[in-house]
C-alpha cells in the first residue's frame, strides 16, 4: 500500500507527535508498505519525506510556517506519488492532504492529536482567542469531511464524539518497546523526579516547580526538566528567583539517546499537563519501568485495569499532596519495585506496535476496498 502522511511536525522536531510518526513511517515500511511524508519540518534527506521552503513560527520556534501560503511544490509531488490512502494528522498540512484525496478519489484518514482548545494559554500572540477558536471550528469542520477520525485514547473518542464527530475511532498510540526498554538501572545517590516534554504552559512545568519549592529541604529528593519551548527563560528565571537551582535541574533539549539515559536514571516521571490527547512520553517512561505521576483525568488512567500501581492519578492542583506522596516513595524501595513492574505491564497490555499498525493497516484496506470517500 502506498500512503501518504500530512502532518505540520515530523522528525527530528522535538514533540510526541513527530517521533510517532516517524516510529510508525518505520513499522509500515518494515511491513512492506510505502509512506509518503509531507510536512513543514523535518529531515529532507529521509526517504520520501517531502518538506516545503519554510520559515520557524515565531511565537514558537521549535515549529515551521511555509514561505508560500500554498505550498504548489508538494501538491504536486503527492498527486504524482500513485498514493492509495491520506493520512492527515493537523488541520494545517492536513487541508493540503484533504484537497489531494479529493483530486486522486481516494479516502482521507485523520488523527486528532492535538487539543488546540487548551493549548492557547502556552502561546502569546495577537488575537490568540480568536485564531484558536477558528483552528477549532476548521479542525471540526475539516475532520467531518474524512472517512474516519481517529483518536489515541479512551477520553479523546468521548472529546470527539461531544464535539460533533461521528466516524471515531479508538486507536491508541504505541512505543517502541525495543528502544524503550527496562533494563538495568543507573542508581545515584538522590531520588530522581524528571519531566521530559515541550516547556510550555500547557504541559504543567510551572506546577512542578510549585511541588519542588515544598521539597527543596530534601536533599535526597532532585527534580529534572528536559525539553525546549516557547517557555524555557521563564522557567530558569523562575528556578533562580525561587531558590530552586539546588534542587531543579534543567537540561534544555536532549536527544533521544539522552532522553533513555534520563529515563534510566529517573526514580519516577512527573507530568502535569493538562492538553494531552494521549501522552508519549508518559509511556515510554513506563516502558523503561519509570513510574509515572500524572492528572487524575490525564487520557491513559483509563487503561489502569482497576490498579493502582504504575500510573498515579493525583490532583496537581494541590502541590503538598504531590510533594507529600513523592517523599513517601522515595523512602519505601519495595513499593516503587512494585510500580515500576506494574508500569512495564501496562505498556504491554495496552501500547504493543504490532497491534497498533494490524489495526491500522486494517482501517486503511478496508477504506480502499470500498472506495469510501466523503465530502
């Protein structure tokens, strides 16, 4: 099957979605299939990714704006590539693969990842209510005109569904279990809280200063943020001004092979954000056995099975029971043994790769095989 991606962000740019698809870009081509990437970043010496002249947004670096509103260049690469299937992942490069299906006859498959709604406090920018809520409605307005919608979790189909969607479909998101593995540790002398994801509002690293300034009298206890983003000075400024530079370290951006030395030196992941559709990092930490303390409405808790253990809904909204808790657990070696197995069990039993691209690859045959197409 020749299929073809539409995505604003692809590998290396430093976010959950771009690694997914590129681990996914893999999976299907290891199956003998073709993908076709188009998108507005990305490494243009990768096989068949194809990337327009662009600029980086200004409000926010890390992603790309094309130098033409139109990018003519790659409409007419994707009508040449012989596609069988579109796969829009935003609404953005998503509209370009809309208008390609309906130019080829072929059907159009989109992915919600992103919750653009609550994303807009993370960004400062003119008019940022008004531009948001228009991505909002054209999101809605766009994904209707697709023969299926599919989202990576459990609240998100409910999301989707309450917003006016109809065609949703259930397919969680995988990690790559031979790269994200639990393996030995790499024990040191403090108790290691990290966070790894983009430095913005809406991820919920402010709050993790707030449970860190409550523990900075530990000295077992160290806190570690990795990432880059629009918010990085104003979280060092706030680390200096908060006294918090013996307790917090921030790494800035790191590889993926720093990203799975982090996770093997991490007592357990922290991640208060409060936009996430699914939550990549969170299971890659718990593939590697790291467990991980997210919201209680954060999409994954709904994969628990009724444990407790592994994944740790709590409320970030009160910053001493989160402190409290992590300085519990950094005293009792037997019950964090007991999370970080479950954590590994839960990647398992819900996140395999093989299972995500079968399903995958089953939604994309059977679109073909009938010809569905929307409009």
């Amino acid at each position: 099957m020749n299929i073809g991606f539409f995505t604003a962000t692809y590998y290396p740019t430093p976010d959950g979605v771009s690694h997914y698809l590129r681990d996914l870009k893999a999976a299907l081509e290891k199956k003998g299939h073709s993908v076709h990437v188009f998108s507005l970043n990305g490494d243009r010496k990768e096989a068949n990714v194809h990337v327009p002249y662009s600029v980086p947004f200004p409000a926010y670096p890390q992603y790309s704006v094309p130098i033409f509103p139109i990018p003519f260049h790659i409409f007419s690469l994707a009508k040449k590539a012989g596609l069988d299937i579109i796969h829009i992942h935003d609404p953005f490069m998503g509209s370009l693969g809309y208008r390609v299906s309906r130019q080829m006859g072929i059907p159009a498959v989109a992915t919600f990842h992103t919750d653009f709604v609550r994303m807009k406090d993370s960004l400062n920018i003119p008019m940022k209510g008004l531009l948001f809520d228009m991505t909002w409605r054209y999101t809605i307005f766009l994904y209707r005109r697709c023969s299926t919608v599919l989202a990576p979790s459990r609240k998100t189909v409910r999301f989707l569904i309450d917003s006016g969607l109809t065609r949703v479909t259930e397919l969680p998101l995988f990690v790559d279990d031979d790269v994200y593995r639990c393996e030995k540790r790499i024990v040191g002398d403090a108790f290691r809280v990290q966070f790894i994801g983009r430095i913005t509002r809406d991820k919920g690293v402010f709050n993790i200063l707030r449970i860190a300034s409550l523990l900075k009298n530990n000295k077992d206890i160290k806190f570690v943020i990795s990432g880059t983003g629009p918010d990085e000075e104003r979280l060092v400024k706030n680390i200096r001004d908060q006294g918090l530079t013996e307790t917090v370290e921030f790494t800035g951006y790191v590889s993926p092979e720093g990203k799975i030395d982090l996770l093997k030196r991490a007592s357990v992941f922290l991640y208060p954000a409060v936009a996430d559709t699914f939550g990549i990092s969170v299971i890659e930490a718990l593939s590697m056995g790291v467990p991980a303390i997210v919201g209680r409405d954060f999409p994954l808790m709904d994969y628990l099975n009724g444990t407790n253990f592994g994944l740790i809904g709590m409320n970030f909204d009160d910053p001493a029971a989160v402190a409290g808790f992590l300085q519990e657990l950094s005293t009792d070696s037997s019950v964090l043994a007991n999370h970080s197995m479950e954590a590994v069990r839960i990647v398992k039993h819900n996140f395999s790769k093989e299972e995500h691209c079968n399903r995958l690859l089953d939604i994309y045959s059977k679109l073909v095989d009938s010809g569905d197409q929307r409009s």
